[in-house]
C-alpha cells in the first residue's frame, strides 16, 4: 500500500526544487473561467445502487462482502491524519509541474489531511493500488476530456505506484500518437489519456488567434474515437472549455454564436452553452454505443461530473483560491452554472442508458458524480504555486481550476474503484 504519511519526512528533498524549476520549462494550458452564475438550482443526487467492498489477499483474488447502498455524491470533509498515499518525489509519480504544489512551495500542508464521508451509513475505503490492477488486468482504461480530466489520471498513476510491489507493477509511460499511455506489465493492463476538451471535433481559442473556439457538435473528435476498438472502460467528462466565445458547427454550416456579437456572418446569436454542452455529450455517447454495441463488443463508460472552480474574482483579472480548509456541510451549495452542467450530464447518462438496454448489456453506464465534494474543497487547488518562484514577477497566476497533487482529486480515484467493484459485482451476477 506504500507509505502510510509520505509527508511525514524531511522536506529536504523539496529544497531543491526551485533550483531545479530553473532548467526546466513546462508547458502548462490554463483552463478558461469566467464568473459564476447567481441562479440557483436545486441540488439533487442519484445513489448509487451497490457497493462492493473488496480485499486482497495472498491467492490474490478478490473478496465481496453482501450487497449494501452508498451514495458517494453527497457528504462532508473529516480530518484524517494518515495523509495522501504519495508525494510528489516518487519516480514513479510523474505529474505535470504545475500541481506538484509543495515542491512550488506551497507552505500549507494542511489540505492533505482530509477523506470525503459520505452522509449514508457507509465510508468510501482508501485506495488500494493492487485490487485496482488486479480489476484491470488485460484492460485498456482511458480518460478522455480536459486538462481536469488528464489531472485525474496523473493522480491515478501516483496512487498505482504507491504499492510496494516489484517494478513490473508500475505504471510505465509509452510513446503513443494522439494520446498519453501507460503499460503495466505485470497485469497486461494499459491507462491512457486522450486530450479532446470538446469531446466532438473542435479547435480552441487561443492567445494568437483566433479568440474564440470553433466547435462541431455532430462530428466527434477522432483523436479518441478511433481507438475506442482498443478500449474496454472509458473515463470521459467536459465543461470547462465551454463557457468561452464560440462558434457551433452543425453540417458544416454555422447554426449559431457564443458572446460574439461583432460577428456579423452569425445569425443566431445564443446567450450560454448549455445546449451545445449537451449536443456534445450526447454525440459522445452515442458515438460510443454505435462503435461498440454494433460489433458486439463490450464497454464501461464512466461519465465524470463538473468539477467547479474556485476563483474569488475571474481567472484572468486576479483571481484567487486563498482558501486553507474545506467548506463545511451546509456552508456551499451546488448552483448556478456548477448546478446546470452536473444536471446535464445527469440526464444525458440516464438517457443513453436506455438507448444501451437494446443491446443486452454490452454497454454499461455510470455517473461519477464529484461535484459537491470538488465544491467543499476550495484549499486543494494549486493557486500561486504552479511554478517555485511565484511571487518573482509583478503578475501572479493562479490556478483555481486544477488540484494539487496529492490533493482532493485522490478521492475521485477511490470513488473510481467503488464504481469498478460494483460493475464486477453484476457482471458476476448475470
């Protein structure tokens, strides 16, 4: 299981960080993010109907206890004083720079000290790196989606290396075209990453031009689409691209605008991107199920929600995330434009779902619902410390969107595994 509190050494080794941060560039996307929404929507949750608690053992197989209810959506943050499975020093915990915060010099260690309970009568275990692999032996898992989503997988890959088993069992990175991807020889298993912010085909703003994304919301992006044949569980999620100035595409043809009314060529003219968000997802969706079910081939989709944003004034203005503990129960709600996408991609796994039951079950959808809990930790993003020196320049940057790591975004993993056993579980069952 690796190290019990990896933070509880010297902090040598990060003394030598800075120096380091000096000969090493790093290229670094900073998700856009505009100012919330004030309206409120109501915050609702879907229970997830079963959990499976596993255990390892030395015949290396996999214990189930009886059937029981968690819903891992809903819940508060607790002090925990085993701390994260890792740290940022490990060659076998590769991330980008940016969220490898106490190596910046982050001088807070107390966001590492928490576990989401969730509000049922039920705790959501602690990673456990060998009855993850042991789950994906002879599998593909891919995450597709944005720099959150490649976030994620960096977490992912740090807890798999926590374990004391032999390299073999170590994710290892290969060169792949379109995609980051790891090999973990020892269970024949591959993770990958696959940037697609869109999830369909689309080219983002940029600094130099032009400033505004073009999105085609009836194609979706090849770059992970053509390689769903290879695939056996797909991780997927979107949003934070959206709510910048955009041109929709739908057969070939623009079919309407996001805040570009100099635009004189656009006709229509819409006042947010939920629709377009939704166009997005179901495209995806369906993409998955025509590519998969029609040739008999089986696939898990896991749909991650909205992970929100922590900015206390925009982004791009001199925005912070200043926190230094979780928001308490009660004292955040989910709303606004948080709210709207999370109900989205509700809907729309709920819909695809049933459009999957005709094909008896070779496609199987889950929610992975981290939006409250993302939301209660405004202390676990990176703010100033994306780079060891700061505060050396008169602008400081901060990144209030993506999380450090160790960090809140572990949790997502463990909730990940609960999502896996219970998929196990029933295929067992049938």
């Amino acid at each position: 299981m690796g190290l019990t509190n990896p933070f509880k050494v010297s902090y040598t080794l990060y003394a030598i960080f800075p120096i380091i941060g000096l000969i090493i560039s790093f290229y670094f996307v900073p998700l856009p993010f505009i100012t919330t929404f004030q309206i409120k929507l109501p915050y609702y949750s879907i229970s997830t109907p079963l959990m499976v608690n596993t255990s390892s053992n030395s015949s290396g197989k996999i214990e189930y206890a009886n059937e029981s209810s968690c819903d891992y959506s809903d819940g508060k943050w607790v002090r925990d004083e085993r701390g994260p499975l890792y740290n940022g020093t490990s060659k076998y915990c590769k991330m980008k720079k940016n969220q490898n915060c106490i190596a910046n010099g982050r001088p807070n260690t107390e966001y590492l000290y928490w576990r989401w309970k969730p509000n049922d009568d039920c705790n959501l275990p602690r990673f456990d790196p060998s009855t993850f692999l042991q789950l994906i032996r002879n599998r593909h898992v891919a995450f597709v989606g944005d720099s959150v989503a490649r976030n994620q997988i960096e977490s992912l890959i740090c807890m798999l290396g926590s374990n004391n088993d032999d390299d073999s069992s170590k994710p290892k990175r290969l060169y792949h075209k379109g995609s980051r991807k790891w090999n973990i020889l020892s269970h024949n298993a591959n993770l990958s990453f696959y940037w697609s912010p869109f999830l369909v085909r689309g080219d983002m703003r940029s600094q130099k031009g032009p400033h505004y994304n073009t999105i085609y919301l009836d194609h979706v992006n090849e770059r992970w689409a053509r390689d769903l044949d290879e695939m056996d569980m797909v991780v997927i999620s979107l949003g934070h691209w959206f709510d910048v100035p955009s041109i929709y595409y739908v057969g070939g043809s623009i079919s309407s605008c996001l805040k570009l009314p100099q635009l004189g060529y656009c006709n229509h003219h819409v006042n947010d991107f939920y629709d377009p968000l939704r166009q997005a997802l179901r495209v995806a969706l369906n993409t998955i199920i025509e590519a998969k079910a029609t040739k008999g081939d089986k696939l898990d989709v896991i749909v991650r929600t909205y992970s929100p944003s922590h900015f206390e004034g925009e982004w791009n203005k001199g925005g912070t995330c200043l926190k230094d503990k979780p928001y308490e129960d009660g004292e955040k709600k989910v709303e606004g434009m948080d709210a709207e996408i999370r109900r989205i991609e509700m809907e729309e796994v709920e819909i695809v779902k049933e459009k999957a039951k005709e094909f008896g079950g070779l496609i199987r959808l889950e929610i992975m619902d981290v939006t409250k809990l993302a939301l209660l930790r405004p202390d676990g993003h990176p703010g100033p410390y994306t780079n060891p020196f700061p505060f050396a320049s008169k602008i400081v940057q901060n990144d209030c969107v993506h999380w450090c790591l160790p960090g809140p975004i572990d949790t997502w993993n463990e909730i990940l595994l609960e999502i896996m056993k219970k998929l196990v579980l029933h295929s067992k069952a049938e």
